[in-house]
C-alpha cells in the first residue's frame, strides 16, 4: 500500500535537480517521508502531520530535534520535530469553549495523514511543499464546523511554515493553534530564551497561576508555559552549539515554552536518556485566551520563520 502511494507521489510531485531534489520514500515505522535537498539546505518531512522532522541549512548543523526514543508509528505523533497542533491547543474544546479531556490532546491535525498539493523548486535555491488535510468521519465528530486546512512549508537558509485555516462555514468560527517546535540545542543549562521580557505567562507547571517574565528564559527546572498576548519574536541564544535560532512570526498572539525536566521527562518514556537537555520548545500559537475567531468565508494565517545566526 506504502510503496504504491510513494510511487505515486514520486511521479506526480519528485522534482530532480542537481540543486533541488524532493524525493517520497519510506520512513521510520513504515511512515511515508519526503526528503528534500536544495543547494541551502536539506530536510525531511512525514506524511503524517505533515510533520517536520529534520532541516538542516547548508553548512550548520541539525536545527530540529527529535527524540532518540520517538515511536514513529500510524496515528501516535512523534516525540520531537514540529507538530502541527490544530485546531486546538492543549486539551482545550474550542467548539465548547470548555475543557474536555474526551479529545486528543492538541487536536487531531498531527496524527491524520496529509495530502500533498504541490511542490515548488523556488528562484532563490529553496523548495515549497504544500499539503492539506480533509475531514474523516472521525475528526468531523471531534470538529463539526466546515474548515479547510493548508500548510506550506518552504525548505531555504532559512525554514517557513505557513498554516492556513479558512471557515468554509456560515458562522465565525474559533481555533487553537501552534507549531510545537522542539528545537535542538547544545544544553538546556547553557541556553537563554530572548523575547518575552514582562510578557504574561500562565504556568502550567504551578496550576496555570498568572505570572509575568523578567528578563530572559532560563530553564533550571521544569517549564510549561503559555505567554500571552505577545506577538514579539524570539532568539534561542545556543552558548554551547554557538549559535542563535532567530524565531519570526506572524498570526500568532502567544508563545509555548516547555522543558519537561528530568522527572517530567523520564516519565513520560519517549524523550530519550538526558534528552531533555538536548531541546527546547518555543511554539507560535494561538493558545488559551488568545484562541482566534475566523469570520464565515475568511482565512486565518499562522506563520514563522526560523534562521541560525552564529555567534562570532
Ligand atoms: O506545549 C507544551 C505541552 O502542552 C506540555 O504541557 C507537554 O505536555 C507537551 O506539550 C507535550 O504534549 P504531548 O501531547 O505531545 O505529549
């Protein structure tokens, strides 16, 4: 069934230059992968979720983390990468407006498989996929409202990711959202997050009380939280890997930051030994209070960037 899909795949959307090859092929698990090579910079992407798992620009090293541990299996999202969490955050009901506990966490969108639109060699040496996902009979119980959802992800020296909602329906509709990045870092007690200076938080590790941000991110311990209300973009300043991962975003009205920690981490039996000390989740969302409402026949974009600066 794979290998015919992947045949398939290759012969509608395979580009093949010697500057910007896009193959389909077989992943971890059996997952359906696509691998991409351009002159700036390589990467690998699962069917599933349209997720994420590698990008590396030319001459840097791994940006995207992924747990040694990850099961890379049909319908489990995988531990690491850039899960799409759509079209809510956390176990929050946005049809509802309540909590629910009887939904996935994050939404469905990054466990459904994806389809592939198009495939693009870019002028400036970089590469576009575009995927979407439909409604099953499943998700359309969990989320009744007519959407449609699109993401392009453009592969360069530098990565974007764009996630389209449009509410095909006649009344305004209500998502939650965020790209759950786990970037890859030298050491987690090495590492500043730039950004989110006097930006409200809730704490999700401290029953979600209010808190405000002084200064920069350190983690020393145990981080889940959502800052509210802030559109600023962010700076991973990586003293041990020496780099800075510059983090640009557009439609998004807050930012997840979470660290499990050691204890967090080994009981949840897929991060990998010491792995918490190798990544860093910084997600552009929409989360919590800062859901956001799409008018019937409008769209919604959710946008980042993401580029390595070295330090000299
Ligand atoms: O984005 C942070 C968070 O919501 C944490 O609370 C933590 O549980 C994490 O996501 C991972 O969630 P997952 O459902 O992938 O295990």
């Amino acid at each position: 069934m794979n290998a015919t899909l992947i045949e398939q795949l290759n012969d509608e959307f395979s580009l093949q230059g010697d500057n910007n090859n896009l193959q389909f092929k077989k992943g971890k698990g059996d997952l359906p992968v696509v691998d991409i090579q351009n002159s700036c910079a390589s990467a690998c992407i699962s069917l599933q979720g349209a997720h994420l798992l590698s990008w590396i620009p030319k001459d840097e090293e791994e940006v995207i983390w992924v747990s040694e541990d990850a099961n890379f299996s049909a319908g489990k999202s995988v531990r690491g990468g850039v899960p799409i969490c759509w079209p809510w955050f956390g176990s929050y009901d946005n049809t509802n407006n309540e909590t629910t506990n009887n939904f996935p966490t994050h939404g469905f969108a990054r466990t459904t498989n994806w389809q592939v639109l198009s495939t693009e060699a870019l002028g400036n040496g970089s590469t576009r996929i575009s995927f979407t996902t439909q409604p099953e009979e499943d998700t359309k119980a969990m989320w009744p409202p007519e959407t449609s959802v699109q993401l392009k992800i453009t592969i360069g020296k530098k990565l974007e990711l764009e996630l389209i909602t449009h509410n095909d329906s006649a009344t305004p509709i209500t998502i939650g959202q965020a790209f759950h990045t786990y970037f890859n870092i030298g050491d987690i007690t090495n590492t500043q997050l730039h950004g989110l200076d006097d930006t409200d938080y809730l704490d999700k590790a401290d029953n979600l009380k209010r808190k405000v941000q002084h200064g920069p991110i350190t983690i020393e311990e145990e981080v889940d939280r959502i800052y509210l209300d802030t559109t600023s973009d962010c700076v991973i300043e990586d003293k041990t890997m020496k780099r800075n991962i510059i983090i640009i975003k557009c439609g998004s009205h807050s930012t997840v930051v979470w660290n499990p920690w050691e204890e967090v981490a080994a009981s949840m039996g897929d991060l990998g030994e010491n792995g918490y000390t190798k990544m860093l989740c910084v997600e552009s969302s929409n989360a919590a209070e800062d859901v956001a409402t799409i008018l019937p026949g409008k769209a919604h974009q959710l946008w980042v960037q993401y580029a390595v600066q070295r330090m000299c």
